[in-house]
C-alpha cells in the first residue's frame, strides 16, 4: 500500500496512486471536467497518513533539514523513493535541480521577501517542474509537455534540459520575448499559438493526451500544487516555527496559493504549528476573477488584460481550491493596477535591489495598497512572495528605464564637473 | 596592527592598510600608472600572515566552512571586522549579499561546472562587490563608481540598492541592453559612453577622483582581485579538499583568474593544498591580448571586437598579473572565435539546462576546443566557470532563436498529428 492517496477536491472520493497515476489520469474521474474558459472541476488533491507520520517525526527533527532539498522529506511526497525507476543515479543528479537555499531575508522591520528568482530557472515554478520530473522518471515517461505563459515552460524546459529529458511547451503569442527566448533556448519544442494562455491550456491538454506526453499544465497535473507546497516549509524551517501574520503571494491561476496553503495545512494537521498565517492573494485588476469570486461567489470569464503576464488568467484553472485556501487561512484577496505594479516593481528594485518581474512586483504593490490603507494589523510579520525574475521580462522594464544620453568623456567630464 | 598589507605586484614596495586606504590610493604610489589603452602597472597585492594563520587554523577546520559566506574567514579578508563602521547591523544586512551556496555540481563524468549565475546580480562580480562594499563602508564612503562591460556595473548598482548606497556606473554605449536595463533599474547614475569600456575606465577614474567617489574599476580597486579569491576557496571546500586538474576560466580584464589563482595559492601557502590546479585562460578572438602577450612577451593594444562582451578589452587591465598566475598554475591561454562562443552556448544550454551569457559560454568553447584536440590528460577533472547568466544578454541569445511561427490551434493540432 502507499504512503498516499489522491482525494477530489469537489467531490471527496479518494483513489489509490494506481489508479490515477498508472492510467495518465489527471482530474477526478467521476466529476473532473476541463472547460474552455472556465476553472478546472475536480482537481485532486494529495493526502499523506498525518497520524503516522506525526507518531514517526517530530516538528523539531523535521525543523533541522535544509532547505530547498525536498528529498529530505519523502514521507510527504507522493513518490515511490525506493522505487528503483528513481534510481541513486537520478537522485544524485538531482544537484542540478537544487532549489535557491537561502530564499528568505528582511527587507524591513517585520517585512520578509521570499525569494525564489534564484531557483535553476529563475522561478517559482522550478519547486513544481522538481517534483513533476521525478514522477515522470518514475512512470516512465521521457517527454513532458506544459501551457505556459512563460516561468513553466522555461522551468520546465530547463529541468528538462538539465536531465535529457524532451519537452513540448505551448504558449500565448504575446508571450515576453525573453521567456520565450529562455524557453528555447533550453532546445525545448515550443508551439507560439494565436491566442490566449487558456487557449495555450486546452491546446496542450489536447495534444499531450494523443501524444502520450506526461503533462505538466498547472492545476490539471495535482503535482504543481503539490510541488509548490515546499515553500511553506521552507518558511516553517528557516523560521524556526516562528511563521509570519501575512503572506502576500501573487495570483493567477491559484497554484502557487493553494501550493503554499497545502503546505502550512498540513504542517498543522501534523501538530507542527498552531495556525495558518493569512495567506492574502495578489490580483492585477485586468485579471482578478479570484478577488470577484469572493466578493460574490460567481465565477464570470473575463478575457485578462495586464502587464503581470505569470498571473494572466482569464480562468483560472484552480480557482475553487485557491478561493478556499484564502478563506480558511483567514486571508483575504485584492487587486492592483498594472500601474501600482510597475511602480512596486520599482520600488522594489531601486530600494532593496530585489529585480523582480511584474507578476512577483504584485505582491509588494498589494502590501504597499493595505498598509497605506491601515488595513494590516499594527507590528504584524509580513512576507512577500517574489515568484519570477525581472531579467524574464526585459520589455517590462524598459517601460520606466528609458536610454540614457549618449555623451563623450569629454562631455560627461563638463556634465559632472 | 592590522593583519594584512598592501604589496605592489611590480616593484614589490609594501605598504600598510592606513597608507593606502586613509588616502584613497589604489595603484602603487611609487610605480603605479593607470594610462589609456594599457595594462596597469603597480597593482596591488593584498598579503596576510600565513603563518600566523598556519599556526592557528587547520585545513580540516577550514573545510567545515559554508560555502559563500566569506565572512567566516574574516582572518582572510581586508577588512577590520571588529571596527565599528561595520557593525553588527550591517553583518545582519549581508544575508541579503549571499551568494550561491550550491555553485558546484557535474555534468559528465569528471567535468564539473562552476555555476556563478545563481547570484544575487547573477555574475561572478558580486564576490567582488560583496568586499568592496564592506570596505567602503568600513572607509565611510556611501557612494561607489565603477567602469563595466555591464556585469560589474549591474552587480554594482543590485548591492549598493540592497544597502541604500548611491552608485555611479561608467558603461560603453554598445552594453547589451538587457544589462543596460539591469543597471538601470536598481536605481544607478548611469553614464553611456561614446566609445570602449576603456574609454568608460579611464573617464570614470577620472570622475571618481574629483568627487571622492569610491571606485570599484576592476584591478585597479586591489579589492576586486581580492574579493574574486573566494571561488577558489568555495571549490576547496566543496570538494573537500579534492582539487580539479584543471580549470577553464573566461578572461578579459584577467581579474577573475587572478582572483583564483590568488585563492589557490594562498591554501598553497598555508599548507592545506599541494598543488594549484591548471587555470586555463579563454579569450575571444577579437579580445586576445593575454594569448598574445604569453606568446610573445609583448602586449600591444587592438581594439576589442567580439559578441563576448564581458570579456572584451582591449587593454587587459590586470595583465601581467593574469599572465603570471597562468603560467605559475602551470596553465595556459587559448582564443576562441565568436561562433564557438554562440555553439558553446548553445550545448551548454540544450545539453545541460545552463544559461550562460557568452562570455561565461567561453569556458566551455575552450574546453571543447582542447578536448577535440587531445590536448588535455586523459582521465583528468575538468571544472569550467560559469560566470554571468544568459538572461543578462537576451540580445545574443536571439541570434540563434528565430521567433517560431504563430499558428492557431486548430493549425497546430493539424501540425502535431
């Protein structure tokens, strides 16, 4: 028997590894549907035996590993370590997929970023495309393929690359030249498609399921989330169990949220922390179908229209699990103009030398919005996540760093004189 | 009395700490010159007392260094770590400095790579930034300038913003814009020049002297040499003591080979190695002067012309010290054309998910080079430095990726059938 089980997220029925994973089975297969425009049903969640574990480690054992190796941790991951298709081989390459170790630092007083523009491809997205390779590896796949709008595919382009493993990846045509040009970079397949990232997703799904391609697309693959979880115990670690009042974290297609949430859940259901820290989701105005299913529990498409490309969504795919990790952390979500953005981007880069792009630049635009708006609690710990590199989206930047003159020594001498 | 000393690499005069650093000298006042499309001469030294040091440290105690954070080996850095201009608030602050901590791993059976782009600017120079920073601070100057191809200007401006220090950055006009922007955007005083980087070198030597700006030009500031040392030592210990045979570095300025090399010797001096591994100078073709000077014990200025543009100068500004630390390594100096540079960095990309700028491309095109030539030992450790990444010069990358076509789904799923 294994050490995990895939549960539905609408629907609860619970199904073995077998079950899904043996048949390419991604959704749930009583209720899952994958709609144009509109959010994924029945996503699948993982589940761990908490009582067992709880009685085999303790908060303080599990407090000494380091981070950013999840392989320390094998008993809260759904993979068959001992399985010989993840071989001592793999495992020792797995150096190159090494997540950044010391991702968290203060900026200010009772403000942290969480930076993870450090990681093998400069994302957020390496901690999911870790996880999905080994599975892969495990199942026998040697071709994956992702919709993108740009830090998956590049994430997983480069995993790929790094392992010799082909990679197929699907993305908006107005995709920032600089992820599109790191995705090939990695020699990865690359389809520009005429039309949106939800176009991109169904595009993938369709074609990946004829190929046989293990598919990565975020939400549809129960891996993403549960890849993107280990920053909650990044967090739990590397503060010593002291977690913060606020995390600020971008949003799109909900992933990262309901990564994180998954995280800090089940670092509670294990009796390892009191309580969840208020996980407050980041929209940009042109895209915030998260912060209006809140408001008044419909969801509405709305083709997205914004600057912050990662969290561009019009539907996005794991909104239900997302609006519910938000709620029950006690959280909240916002949204802020692509201006506010581009000015956090800013304030970002030129005062604490953090160059992140504008999706991760969401985070500290919403913090900058309530704090201005006295709506944190006074002397609460706020953590910002910073989910993307700067230098993925260069024309971004360009829109407030215009070229400087071009002068002679001789007349930079009488300029500065 | 201080536990270092200035010693000038050509005339040998020694000087202490207050001699040089009170009156903000930089080259050997005795012989030191600084003239336009030339090599400096007097650079200086910075030497300890090994012995001193021999006496109270062991190689074993050394080992059990973390890699990347220098300042666990202050008896090692010029710096009066106890002085309180730098406090404990500023050693606090150097979280933010951190560079990788995982730099090393292997991608084919004894071939490692070095991989700097993981740092906080994503370059090799912030090792050198990382010290200079902490000397200005220790100086009390809150303003710093530098010349650069880009690289060090970006590192530069990222870790001045990290601490609120004001930076003035000196670039050529043809600096990728990717770079440019980087700079930029951490909120420098950028000044564009029409003309070389060694017409940005001179001019902002000049500039930096009537404004008392602290100056980080590379070689002439006796810090950059010191603070690019470390890699030597983050490969001591990584290796546990296991040294590769040898090691392919990018050259321009011949800076970071010097740096290494001093490493090295300085582990040499204190009994904790036996012998410097191989340092291998790669240069581009158009910017070959250190291969030249090597050959024929001459050095003669041709402007540089090559697509690497961190490693572009006409006037190596550290030659005779690069020279020397090739040969004393028992090493050697090769060239290698633009085009090997671009397929270099297209393998390393495609073959190993490592997204290096072309400059850092170098050391793998030289190996490539040598190996198809027979010419390295059989069986022997290769390690080649990766020192800047890719996403800092989109422009170059976009020479080998066209823009793929634009299809509609239905297009592409007739494609993909």
């Amino acid at each position: 028997m294994s050490h995990y089980l895939y549960k539905c997220f609408d629907c609860s029925t619970e199904y073995t590894p077998e079950e899904i994973e043996n048949n390419f089975i991604y959704l749930c297969p009583k209720c899952g549907t994958a709609n144009r425009n509109e959010p994924l049903k029945g996503v699948l969640k993982i589940l761990y035996d908490y009582i067992d574990i709880r009685e085999k480690v303790s908060g303080e054992q599990f407090l000494k590993n380091p981070i950013g190796e999840i392989w320390n941790y094998p008993f809260l991951l759904p993979l068959e370590v001992e399985n010989d298709k993840i071989s001592k081989v793999t495992f020792l390459q797995l150096e190159k997929l090494r997540l950044t170790k010391e991702p968290i630092y203060n900026i200010e007083k009772n403000l942290q970023i969480f930076d993870d523009t450090r990681n093998p491809t400069l994302s957020y997205k390496d901690r999911a495309t870790q996880l999905i390779i080994l599975k892969a590896l495990q199942i026998g796949i040697d071709e994956i393929s992702a919709a993108s709008t740009g830090n998956a595919g590049s994430s997983l382009a480069g995993i790929c690359a790094k392992l010799g493993i082909t990679s197929h990846i699907f993305v908006p045509k107005n995709i920032p030249a600089s992820k599109r040009i790191q995705i090939q970079s990695y020699g990865a397949n690359i389809y520009l498609v005429d039309g949106s990232y939800d176009d991109a997703f169904d595009l993938c799904l369709d074609v990946s399921k004829k190929k046989g391609w293990y598919n990565r697309n975020t939400a549809y693959n129960p891996l993403t989330i549960e890849g993107k979880k280990s920053s909650a115990y990044d967090i739990f670690i590397s503060q010593n169990g002291e977690l913060p009042d606020y995390i600020f974290i971008p949003v799109g297609d909900g992933v990262i949220i309901s990564g994180i949430y998954k995280g800090f859940w089940e670092l509670k259901q294990l009796g390892w922390i009191d309580k969840i820290p208020k996980l407050i989701g980041v929209q940009a105005e042109g895209s915030d179908a998260i912060v209006r299913y809140l408001s008044t529990g419909e969801f509405n498409f709305i083709e997205a229209n914004t600057i912050a490309d990662s969290i561009s969504a019009g539907a996005p795919r794991n909104l239900f699990m997302a609006a519910h990790s938000i709620m029950d952390s006690d959280g909240f979500a916002i949204s802020v103009t692509d201006n506010e953005i581009l000015e956090a981007q800013k304030a970002l880069t030129a005062k604490y030398g953090v160059l992140a792009e504008p999706s991760a630049s969401a985070s500290y635009a919403g913090y900058t919005k309530l704090k201005n708006q006295n709506n944190l609690e006074e002397n609460s710990k706020v953590m910002l996540m910073i989910t993307g590199h700067g230098l993925k989206d260069v024309s971004s930047l360009e829109k407030w760093n215009d070229s400087p003159k071009i002068r002679s020594s001789e007349e930079w001498k009488k300029e500065l004189s």
